[in-house]
C-alpha cells in the first residue's frame, strides 16, 4: 500500500474491520498516515506555485509571528 492513500471502505462493517485492524496493529498505521503525508506536500508545492511572492512573504510573517507570540 505505500505510496497510494487507501480508500476508506463504504460498508459499515469493512469500515469496523479495518479499524480493528489497525488497533490490532494487523494492518500498520505507518503507511496510511505516509500516504496522506504525500498527499499534502504535493499539495504544498502546487498552492507555492500559485501564490505570489507578496502573498509568500505575508504568509510567513504570519508564522512567524504566531510562532514566536507569547502565551
């Protein structure tokens, strides 16, 4: 299964399965949770693509100072 994002089942009782499954630890969590984490950094880079180098430097402002504000 690595490198796809597997489907989540549409009947009821598949679905209980595979998450007994995965408590169980038959089926290893690893490669679901590496899959989705793919998923995101292709999507990363095609919204950086998108977005300006204006709205790149905003957006990292942002971060930052979140990042750095105190609690």
């Amino acid at each position: 299964m690595t490198g796809r994002n597997p489907k989540r089942p549409r009947d009821s009782n598949q679905l209980a399965k595979r998450i007994v499954d995965i408590a169980t630890g038959e089926e290893p969590e690893e490669e679901i949770n590496e899959a989705r984490s793919k998923a995101g950094k292709k999507g990363a880079k095609a919204r950086v693509r998108s977005l300006t180098p204006q709205e790149r430097s905003e957006i990292a402002l942002a971060a930052a100072a979140a990042r750095w504000k105190k609690s």
